[in-house]
C-alpha cells in the first residue's frame, strides 16, 4: 500500500491524471472523507477549511496553516516523509486514529485536484 500512496503522490505532482491503473484510489470519496466527522465532532475543514486555495487557522492553537491546494502551494505535497507525518497527527486528532492507505490515497486524489 505504501508504494500505492509514493505513486499517487508522485502523481499528483507531476501533473498527471490523478488515478493511475489499479491504484485504487479515487478523488471523489477523498472529498466525502475530507467532510467526515471524527472524534469530539472534528473535520479536516475546521483547521484547513472549506476553501483549499487560502490559508486555514488550527481551532485550538490559533497558528497559521498554509494553503492545501497544490495549484496555489505546490510544496505541499512534495516532500513524502512530511505528508505521512501530517498524516499521522491529523488523523490521530481528528478521527481518533490513523488513516488507512486507503484513505491516505483518496485524500491524496482530492487533494491534488484542488
């Protein structure tokens, strides 16, 4: 699943079309996942917000967060060991858990079209 989710990424970045042959992935229910509820009624919009191209605000500490969207912030999602750490805390804080490949690799597809 890890080289499904360097794939995607890579993907992503390059500029090509989002879904790679039996990847698997899909940005549509990246978006569906981006809109779920977690733990303690949490979304991935309540720090990065709803529009992807400006910046968000974290709701607890208040610090800035740059832009999601690769079109306006494309480091965003270059650097892999950055994105699997941001993974990691994000999932955990909002949903109580860490993501699933799966998921990883949705949230990558939507994410990357923004």
């Amino acid at each position: 699943m890890k080289r499904r989710l360097i794939l995607i990424s890579l993907t992503a970045l390059s500029g090509a079309p989002v879904l790679a042959a039996g990847t698997g992935f899909n940005a549509p229910e990246g978006k569906v996942l981006w809109g779920r509820t977690g733990q303690e009624g949490r979304l991935c919009a309540d720090c990065h917000g709803s529009e992807l191209k400006a910046p968000g605000k974290h709701v607890k500490t208040g610090k800035r967060i740059e832009a999601m969207a690769p079109s306006v912030n494309p480091g965003r999602l270059a650097d892999l060991k950055k994105v699997e750490k941001w993974f990691k805390r994000n999932c955990e804080w909002t949903w109580g858990r860490e993501c699933t490949a799966q998921e990883k690799g949705h949230l990558l597809a939507w994410l990357s079209q923004q």
